[in-house]
C-alpha cells in the first residue's frame, strides 16, 4: 500500500487510523500503527477503538440501507395479490387443470392470473 492511499480519509477518522495501520504493517520489519485517536495515546488502544467505531458506523450505514430497502418493497400480505394456484397434473380430461383455491378452470384465468378464492 503507497502512503498516498492515506490522503483518501480525515485524520480524524477511524478509517484513517486503520489505513495507517495497515500501511505500517505492509511496510515488513515489524512496524506497530503510531496514532492517537480520540484520545487514546497508547496506538494499539486507539487502533482497537477505531475499529470499534468503523464498525458502529458500518452497522448504522446498514441499518439505514436496510430500511429503505424495506420501504420500497412491500412487505404487507395484505396488499399483496393471490395467483391462482394450479392442480397437480398430468391433465386430461377427467382430471382437468383448475385452480386449487378458487376451483376455476385454467382456461379461465386472465393473463395476471388473479385468484379471487
């Protein structure tokens, strides 16, 4: 990872703490992350609490996706339209194709195949 990757986040962020932590990792010979965050003077701490609060943040992103993921589809069964719901085949004549709800005959059935039963 180039150090220029850093330039990407807020200083303040915990995203950037992680990132120069990575950072010095990826350089070899042992490197340990060397910021403060929040406070937090001892820089594995403060790693430990960025990762803490990326973590919250990424849950709440995902909360906040979620929600309006179930606010655009519709999760009421009681709007929801019922389809008709055919007979086990093979068909033949003594043993037609009728829906198993309502008992109409397949030949009825409109093309949205909208059960009223």
């Amino acid at each position: 990872m180039k150090k220029e990757i850093l330039k990407r986040f807020d200083p303040q962020s915990p995203e950037y703490v992680i990132a120069h932590a990575v950072y010095k990792q990826g350089r070899g010979r042992g490197r340990r992350p060397s910021l403060s965050y929040k406070g937090e003077k001892n820089p594995q701490k403060a790693l430990l609490l960025a990762l803490t609060d990326s973590m919250q943040n990424h849950e709440e992103r995902m909360a906040e996706i979620v929600l309006a993921v179930e606010a655009q589809n519709d999760r009421n069964p009681s709007t929801w339209k019922k389809i008709h719901k055919p007979s086990l085949g093979p068909y033949s004549e003594a043993n037609p194709c009728v829906c198993l709800d309502c008992g109409q005959p397949r030949e009825e059935w409109d093309e949205e195949r909208i059960c009223n039963g």
